[in-house]
C-alpha cells in the first residue's frame, strides 16, 4: 500500500504499508508486513501476524499473539 489513506487499514496479504494511514493498521493473522510511514492510530497485530515498524506510529501498538519488531518510533 502506498499514498494517503484517511481510515483505518487492514493488511490482508504480505507486503509493505508506505505512507500516511489517518487511522489504525489491522495486520491479519498470517501477513508478514513491514510499515514504513506514518500512522496516525493504533497498529493492530493479530495471532500469528509478523510486523517490522521502521516509520512512525503515533497511537499504539496492540499485540494479540502476533511477532513485532520496533525499529521506529511509537508515540502512544
């Protein structure tokens, strides 16, 4: 995904969030996926999902069993 997205996202498929999201990021259950813009909410991690943040996020970062990586910043 690239650009400006003014709601929340959900990441169904592997791959890379580039950009600004105004809402929450939901990474599905499965999806390796690496975010590399800005979020305006939450980053949301389901069971099982892989995440590696180099951007920046500033709400929160809410795992449910999943595997993140920060090597950004978290603001929430």
């Amino acid at each position: 995904m690239r650009g400006m997205t003014a709601g929340s996202v959900e990441v169904t498929s592997d791959g890379t969030v580039r950009g600004m999201v105004g809402g929450d990021v939901i990474v599905a259950s499965g999806v390796d996926a690496t975010i590399r813009g800005m979020i305006a909410g939450d980053v949301i991690v389901e069971p099982g999902a892989r995440v590696r943040i180099t951007g920046m996020v500033s709400g929160r970062v809410v795992n449910h069993g999943g595997m993140v990586e920060v090597e950004g910043m978290v603001a929430g």
